[in-house]
C-alpha cells in the first residue's frame, strides 16, 4: 500500500498555467506543450539510440539529438521517421525517453497525439520501470504500461496493454484491450492512463475502454508500484507492426504530439488511528481509525499490525476489538482506500503490552486460535532464533517483513503470501490458543518445484512433537499448490507454542488449518503425572486409525494390540517417552472386522480402550 510519494521530475512554473483535468481531483506536475523550435527540450527528454531490432526484429536506426526525427515547431513535437541509408537500417526514425527526467509512480499520463499511418509503421506511446528488481530485473517481470499501440495495417484501430511476469505476449497471456477510433491518423486524440495503486484505466478522449486491476498477487502480476517514465516512438515492421510487410511508398511518416502532461491526484483520503500505548497483558484492546474523503466515498479502512491486517471494515465506526492480547512491541497503522483505487496510510504507533519487553509475542497481537486458519507469513515476533530459524540472513523475496530472515513472498497463483525458500532444520514459531481439547485434523496448502520434489514438516506443541513427519510428493510439472491432510492429532486446551519444523528443501507454505474433528471430555484429559489413551480416530475404522495418548512421567512406554480373545496382535510402541503428547497409526491389513483393545502402559499407570474394525 501506497501514498503518492515518488513523483520526480522537472515541473516548469509555466505549465501551472495549464489547467488539470479535473482542477479538485488533480494537479499537473509535469509536462511538455512543444511551444519551442528545434530538438525536444533536453531537461526533459534523452534518446534511446540503436538500430538492433529493439527485441521485436524492428528495421528502423534510431537517431539521437537530429531534427530530422524529432523536432518541436512552437506548435508540436514531431517524430518523423523516413526511408534511408547511412546508418545501417532502411529507416530512421526516433524514441524519446524521460528516464531520469520524468519518472512517476501512480498519477494520469495524458498525450494528445495524431498518428503515422501506411503499412508497416508502429507508433507507441508507454511506459518502462525506471528502476526495480522485481524477479529477473528486466522484462516482462518488472512490467510495462502500453498506454497507446497503433499498426498501419490495422488502421483506426488502437491498444493498450500491460506486460508482467504472469501476464506477456510470449506465453498468449497478455492482458489488454482495443478501441476504434475514427481519424486517428487525421485528428488529434487524447490516450491516456490513469494510475493508482489498485488499477490502471485506459482511454481514449476521456472513454475508458480497458482497466487493469492490481489482483494482490505480488509482483509477477502488479510491478506498478514503483516509479515508471514515458517513451514516445515509431517502429517500423516488426514481429507486429511488420506482419503485413511495409509499404516504402507511404514515407516519410510522421507521430504528431501536441502536449505530454502528467498529474498527480489530490483527492486522497485521510485517514489516522488511535490506541493506547500501553496495555495489561491478557485484556482487551480497541484499535479505532478516523477517516474521510474528499468526496465522501471511502471503499474500506484497514487496521494493521505492521504488515498484518487485523479487521478490514466497510463502514464506520473503524473500530475492532482484540481480545487475549499477549506480551510484546507492536506497530499499528491504519490505511483508508476510497472508490478511486487511492490509497493513504496513517503514521504508525507503538504499542506495548505487559512489561515492556520486546521478546516472543504472537503478529497479530492475539494468539492464533485452534480450530481455525493459520496463515504461514504471520509467524511470531521475536527474531531469528527465537520466533523462527532461518538458514539466510534476509528475507530474498521481501514482500512483506522486509526486515526479518523468513523468506515471505506473494504465492504463484494469487493466493496471499506465503513461506517460502524453505530449507531443512528451519523452524517456524506460533503463539496459539487451542480451545478445546481433541482430535484435530490438519489441512496445510504447500507447493514444491515441481514432479518428483516433495515437502516434508512435523508439528511440535510446546517443544512436544504431535505429528510424525507429513510428507507430500508431488507429480506435477511445474510449481503446483495442494493441500495435504493429516488427521488424529492430539491437542490439549490451552496457550501453547507451536512449532513447524521443516524437514526437506524447496517448498513454500501458504497456510495451517486445524479442524476438530472429536472433542475430549473432562474426564479423558490427562492430569500432571498421569497417562491417558485416548479415543482412536476414526472408529470405527476401515483402512487404519490413529490413537493418540498422553505420557504423565518419564520412562519406557508400550503400546500393543489385542483381538476379542485377548491373542496379541501388534506392538506399535516399545520406547522411552518424555512427557507429552503423541500418536501413532494402527493400520489394518492382514485383520478381519471385529473389536480389539489397545493397552498403554507407562509409569504412571495403565489405559485401555476397545477398537472397533469394520470391512467393507
């Protein structure tokens, strides 16, 4: 989320004079009107100069600094391209940036233009990142902003698109639209695009004909937060502007612009938060966001906690109430997002609960509740070695928690974030709430690199493991989201810290989800220094079932199986046990239906309890 913060560029006082688009919604802040004569003014415009085909097999040489393809006439800019020899190509023409001299993140980009026509040119007005790192740094994952696209053999007929990661003219999955527009290479016409945080509108004389939408999927779908800059060009043949071939008879050729004007919004909303700074662990805190609009129509407000959200509310009062609040340092903020897309963000705050000291606490101030969904990316606050335990240093994809060693980063197919560049002997820490002893099954969303790569992970509840290691292979192509289920686990009641150790290499982690399956009365909870065999689930059972039991004391523990007749069956457990909980699987091959008994014995005692099989 962004405020407008990153408009650079040089802003002449006389093109104030020029009056914005919408004068209570936007201020112009950068521009050109070409009233000058001779070469393109060079505090705002450099060249990009070349004649290698520009990735697109183009036959023009673009030429730097020559009246001759680009001049202004106090009227306005021409870029003239034509057939000739000397340096080369069979044509010359220009392409004129304001990188480094014009460079913009968010606002209305607005040129009044006239276009080449004739088969075989492609005239461009758009926009290339002037700075980012998004994945490979380059094209198409930083992105580009295609705010007019014309072909001469399609005359009339315009574009615009943008390129990303996920969404380019390579794979056949470009996103963009086309528009008729009558005399486009007769009459001036303005193409424009309106920028904001959560989308790009493109028009044509003030219609909008397409919008793309930021879809919160992380980079390889939105690199539009960063600062972009104009370029302003024609291309001759090419893989498109060429598919006809060209007709030398047309030239020379000419892309007319009256005026390039850029502009920042100003009707951003306002927006501030309110909190105490200091709190009782254990008790109730109020987070409450002031906001306003200029026109009255704010989408949504969301309270945060640094990067977590904590409620995202419709309709004042923005108010939320956090229960169960643990020890810790927290930051809260607040951003409001009106109708527009525009987004304003509140200065933060400090919060401190219990006695001030910044140790382990849980992200989203509360404990994580049981039954219920655990995002991955919300690991406790605390740092490496307490809260989790990196194997890098950094956060490599640094999406959200920038600062701290977890690789977090948005998921490949728009889901959120996730944990990934997992490696083994990492460990994530939660700080959770179990309401209610009982069987749980758990669901975990993961991914992996592709066919034949897996991930493996064992949960572990106060230092005890609860779950042998949960592996998932996959057989796909390709990264891949599934979700895997483990049931029969055991949790008691309480404020616990879990722990997620990884135990292979190269998969992500979106999400945990406990779902409880069978509650634990009263009477099956263990007492300090007593044991307990719990109720297996399922029972009765078919393929295999899992008893889960609690160790009270220290020492050897068994395990075994018996039929009706009391003959033993099977030893599932022959060890030593620290106290704590556990679970193991009975399966049933080589049984037939009928009812069994599972005997524990343990220091502390003996506890039985009868198995029910039944065959289909």
């Amino acid at each position: 989320m962004h405020q407008i913060t990153q408009f650079t560029g040089l802003c002449v006082f006389t093109l104030l004079l020029v009056p914005a688009v919408s004068a209570q919604s936007w201020e112009l802040i950068w521009g050109d009107e070409f009233d000058y004569y001779g070469l393109p003014d060079s505090t705002r415009w450099n060249y990009d100069v070349g004649g290698h085909g520009w990735g697109n097999q183009e036959l023009q040489y673009y030429t730097e600094a020559r009246e001759k393809n680009a001049r202004a006439d106090s009227n306005v800019l021409i870029i003239e391209t034509h057939r000739e020899s000397g340096f080369g190509r069979p044509y010359t023409s220009a392409r004129l940036v304001s990188k480094g001299k014009g460079d913009w993140t968010f606002g209305r980009i607005e040129v009044r233009a006239k276009l080449p026509e004739g088969r075989g040119t492609w005239p461009a007005i758009w926009m290339l990142p002037t700075s980012s790192n998004y994945g490979n740094g380059g094209w198409p994952d930083t992105g580009e902003i295609d705010i007019m696209e014309h072909v001469g053999f399609n005359q009339n007929r315009v574009h615009a698109t943008v390129h990303t990661n996920r969404y380019n003219h390579l794979t056949g999955s470009g996103r963009g639209a086309a528009i008729t527009v009558q005399n486009a290479s007769q009459d001036f016409h303005v193409y424009a695009a309106e920028w904001s945080p959560t989308k790009i509108e493109f028009s044509v004389n003030d219609r909008v004909y397409f919008r793309y939408y930021n879809d919160n999927g992380g980079w390889s779908t939105w690199p539009f937060d960063r600062p972009f800059h104009l370029l302003m060009n024609i291309a001759i043949g090419g893989t498109w502007g060429g598919q006809q071939g060209v007709d030398n008879s047309i030239f020379p050729q000419q892309l007319a612009i009256d005026y390039v004007r850029v502009y920042r919004y100003t009707g951003l909303p306002s927006v501030s938060i309110t909190a105490p700074e200091r709190l009782q662990a254990g008790g109730q805190l109020i987070v409450r966001a002031d906001a306003t609009d200029p026109d009255g129509n704010l989408e949504h407000v969301s309270l945060m906690q640094a990067d977590g959200v904590l409620a995202t509310l419709s309709a004042p009062p923005y108010e939320w109430a956090i229960t169960n609040v643990q020890p810790g340092c927290y930051m809260l903020r607040s951003s409001a997002i009106d109708d527009g897309g525009w987004i304003s963000e509140s200065d933060t705050v400090a919060l401190k609960v219990g006695d001030g000291v910044c140790g382990q606490a849980p992200y989203l101030i509360a404990p994580h509740a049981i039954p219920g969904q655990i995002e991955a990316e919300y690991f406790d606050l605390g740092g490496q070695g307490i809260a989790y335990s990196d194997l890098t240093p950094t956060n490599d994809n640094g999406d959200i928690r920038a600062d701290e060693g977890v690789d977090v980063g948005y998921t490949t197919d728009g889901q959120g974030y996730d944990v990934g560049g997992i490696t083994r002997r990492e460990w994530l820490e939660y700080t959770v709430d179990v309401k209610q002893s009982g069987e749980y099954t758990l669901e975990t969303r993961v991914a992996t690199a592709g066919a034949g790569t897996s991930a493996a992970f064992a949960i572990e509840f106060d230092s005890v493991q609860v779950t042998d290691p949960i592996v998932y292979q996959s057989v796909s192509i390709g990264v891949k989201w599934d979700t895997v289920r483990r049931s029969g686990i055991h949790l008691a009641e309480g404020l616990q810290k879990m722990r997620i150790r990884m135990q292979s290499t190269g998969f992500r982690m979106n999400w945990l989800r406990f779902v409880l399956d069978s509650p634990t009365s009263s009477e099956e909870v263990s007492k300090p220094g007593q044991s307990v065999l719990y109720e297996n689930y399922p029972n009765p059972f078919n393929a295999s079932t899992q008893l889960p039991y609690g160790v009270g004391m220290p020492g050897h523990v068994t395990l075994d199986v018996f039929n009706a007749l009391g003959q033993h069956i099977a030893t599932l457990v022959d060890q030593y046990h620290a106290p704590g909980h556990y679970n193991i699987e009975l399966s049933s091959s080589g049984l037939s239906s009928g009812i069994y008994l599972s005997r524990l014995v343990t220091p502390s005692g003996t506890s039985t309890r009868p198995l029910l099989l039944v065959r289909p």
